[in-house]
C-alpha cells in the first residue's frame, strides 16, 4: 500500500510492521561475534540516507556512567562538576541535560543542591531501578525525566535476565507503564543494541512503547546504547554493527523522531567519537557523553571531543565556552585526583606539546604550523615544548619564551648564547641514562644559575 510520508513528503511503500519474534535459544550471532576471535564487520551495501536534524545537541553521563568507574564524587565535588558543565554548555543548551543516581541520601542530596543553583541547563534528570517508588520518588524530586535500563540484546534477556524475549518486553512495556502512570517521561536505555536481533527484539519493542507513549499522552525517549563498544561507521556495513543503519531504523521502522533518540557509546574500539557523529548525521539529535571519556573499561564517548565536534559540524560553538574544559581538566586533576593520560586530546598535559626540535622551530616561526588550532584562544592553552634529547635549541628557545611569557623583540632565538649553554648542558644529561623529560623546575633551575637575573 503507498501512503505519503510525514518524514519524506514523498510517496512511499508503508513501512513493513515488524512483529516480535519470541525465539526459544538465544541469538549470540556467532558469525559475527565469535568470542574467540576478534568480532567480525560485515557489510550489505545498502545505504540510508544521511539526515541530519535541524537541532542537534549533547546530554552527559559524567555523574552517573562516568562515576560508575571513579571513586565516588563527593556532595560539593558534583555540584561544582554541574556547575562547570552548565558553564560549558553556554546559554543556548548546547548541553541540554544531565542524569544523576537517586538511590542513596547523598545521591539526593547532591542532586536537590544542583536543582537549587536553578540553572536552565543542563536540565537534570535520574537514572533509577525499574519500580513504582523509585519513579515516585522522580516526581516527588520534581525531576520530569528519567532512565529506565531496557537490555535488549539475548545476551542479556537469556543469560543475565533468565528470560525469553516475550517475558522481557512484557516486563519493560509494565515498567514504563509505571513511568507513565507517575507523569515521568521514560528515557529507555536499549542496553547492547549493537549484539541485539535488531528485526526480531528491538524494533518490535520500541513499536510498543510508542504505542504505550500515544496512549499516555507523554513522549518516550530511545537511547541506543552501544554498550560494548561494536559500533562502526562505515557506510554499508550491516546491522546488528552500522551506526547509520540503528538510527535509521528506529526513525523509519519504529517511528521514532529525531529529538526523541540518543546515542550513548563506549570506546572499547576507538570509535566513540566517530560514531558518535555518525549518529548526529544519519538523524539522532542527542549523543550521550562523559567528562573525559571517564566511563566503564575504555570510557564513553569523550564530552569535550564532542563540542569540537559540533562545532565542527555546525561552524558555530553556539554559545558554548571551550575554555571551560581547561578548568574542568584542572579540577579533576587537583580537585578530585583524577590522572588524565598526557596525551588525551584537548585535556591531557602533552595535547599541544612537542619534544622534537624541528616541530620547535616551526612553532617559533608560526604556531599554526604544528598545532590544530589556536590553543591558546579556545583553550586557554598555548602549544608548549617539553624538553628531552630531541628538542635541540629550537626547543629550548621556544620553551624559554614561553615559560617566561617573552613577546615581540624580547624573545630570544636558538642562537642566543644562553640556549647553546643550555643545550649543552641538556646534551650532556642525556649522555647517561635518563630517560624522562627535564621538568619545568630543572629548567628554571639552570637558567638561573646560567643567566643570573635575566628574567627576574
């Protein structure tokens, strides 16, 4: 039968209903995911089309996925972290909501002083155990939306639930009906969607919740969860593992609008970031993201790769406040403790470092040469130089420059006299056995006892 499309304006075959396909063994997939054996990318080569919403934005897990695999933040600790992403995230946002745990006293309590800073993003919401109390206790918080945890792979309805496919729709669809009755807009986290019977289970299943959300009057929300990480990009590459192809068929077989659907992903094959996109493209308005990429095993998709992201996207920051992120970096270094791995993108020590002495001279000629941007302008971080065997007095002379904040005719260049001492006297270190950098308190040492005063 053809009909014309709400989504195309074009005359269209109806969509095929797919109906739930209650199978009596679970469907492990094990030509792709054959657990001896590194998973398997197979490809179709059919096409969705690119459908990039009109809005697209990111929502974060940093105090909920995120604190699962860090010492717990302490009360004061995430409200200074909702406060810096409010900060981030600009007046427009960019960064549209946040999730917070409610099971305990000080998970509530961190969360009514978050609510009391009345700010309007990111707007707060909960991530809870499927039950009556705990949805009451959402509205009573005054909290509109929450996360229902909904696995849909038969990895997790056979072997961890101990259900069949039937039982477990059956048990979400009464789960969110509770939401529902409460006046709780239901977030439904479709736990491991990339090893899931995506025909047979989930979209069956997001089909009923829409039913259920009609009926209701009260939208429900989809978050496509590649939980471990098996998301890949590639155009043409088959489902249950295309990004594309997940988005697409939740909006084309399940009706599900763009502003309603969400990508959360781990990083387990380096592809957080690039899938993350690719949700943003093929037609989800949200990505769900961690501070850092802190996050189980590998981490979530990093937030702050994300904003560049955006920005790269749309041409726009729209608002957000970039340098934000250096101050989030330090806050979870000397604040809470947190050890950033030096070379993360954007937060690690040694992002927009270089130790090679060639990279050095061309950094003292012009910045952009060996840095992705202005650093210093987005960031609040200019590019630095860390000096070890290969700096050469290319480096030592930008380092001096820097760490003393020289301009114009007053920096010094890789003939000065005190670099050739210096770079002597670098050489001469490494003539032994060290291997490590020379720190910033070595260099300001020697410096001193070569140049007495200079730059006093």
């Amino acid at each position: 039968m053809l009909e014309i499309s709400n989504k195309t304006n074009l005359l269209e075959q109806r969509s095929y209903k797919y109906s739930l396909q209650d199978v009596e063994e679970p469907n492990l997939q094990r030509d792709i995911y054959a657990y001896g054996s590194v998973p398997k990318i197979p490809f179709n080569h059919r096409r969705v089309p690119m459908n990039m919403p009109e809005e697209i934005w990111i929502t974060d897990t940093s105090l909920r996925d995120g604190q699962q695999s860090v010492e717990p933040y302490s009360v004061e600790q995430i409200v200074n972290i909702y406060r810096l992403l409010s900060k981030l995230g600009g007046p427009y946002g960019i960064i549209r909501q946040t999730e917070f745990f409610i099971y305990s006293k000080k998970d509530r309590l961190a969360l009514e002083k978050c609510l009391e800073l009345n700010l309007k993003f990111p707007e707060i919401t909960s991530w809870i155990r499927a039950s009556k109390e705990d949805f009451k206790l959402v509205r009573d918080l005054g909290l509109k939306e929450t996360g229902i945890l909904v696995s849909c792979s038969d990895y997790h309805i056979f072997k961890k639930m101990k259900m069949t496919r039937r039982q477990a729709m059956e048990y979400y669809l009464a789960t969110v009906s509770d939401a529902f009755e409460a006046g709780v807009i239901p977030r439904c986290h479709l736990e491991d969607i990339t090893r899931a019977d995506f025909y047979g289970f989930v979209v069956p299943f997001v089909n009923e919740l829409q039913k259920l959300s009609r009926q209701a009057g009260i939208p429900v929300k989809i978050r496509a969860c590649d939980t471990m990480g098996y998301g890949v990009p590639y155009t043409e590459a088959a489902m249950p593992r295309s990004v594309a192809g997940i988005i697409y068929g939740l909006q084309h077989y399940a009706d599900v609008p763009s502003e309603c659907l969400e990508w959360h992903g781990h990083n387990d094959f380096c592809k957080a970031v690039t899938n993350a996109s690719t949700a943003w493209l093929y037609g989800a308005c949200g990505v769900n993201c961690s501070l850092l990429g802190i996050g189980e095993r590998t981490g979530n998709i990093p937030l702050e790769a994300m904003v560049f992201e955006y920005a790269a996207l749309r041409g726009s920051l729209d608002g957000m406040d970039t340098q934000v992120i250096t101050e989030i970096a330090d806050y979870f270094t000397h604040e809470i403790g947190y050890e950033i791995p030096p070379m993360t993108p954007f937060v690690g020590k040694s992002f927009n470092a270089t130790r090679a002495g060639i990279h050095a001279d061309g950094l003292m000629k012009d910045a952009e040469i060996y840095t992705i941007f202005d650093t210093e302008k987005l960031l609040n971080r200019p590019a630095t130089v860390e000096i070890s065997k290969t700096s050469g007095s290319a480096g030592i002379a930008y380092w001096i420059n820097q760490n003393y904040r020289l301009k114009g005719e007053n920096q010094i260049g890789k003939s000065d006299p005190l670099v050739a001492a210096l770079k002597e006297w670098v050489d001469s270190v490494y003539e032994g056995e060290r291997q490590t950098v020379i720190s910033e308190k070595e260099m300001e040492q020697k410096i001193a006892e070569l140049a007495q005063g200079r730059f006093a």
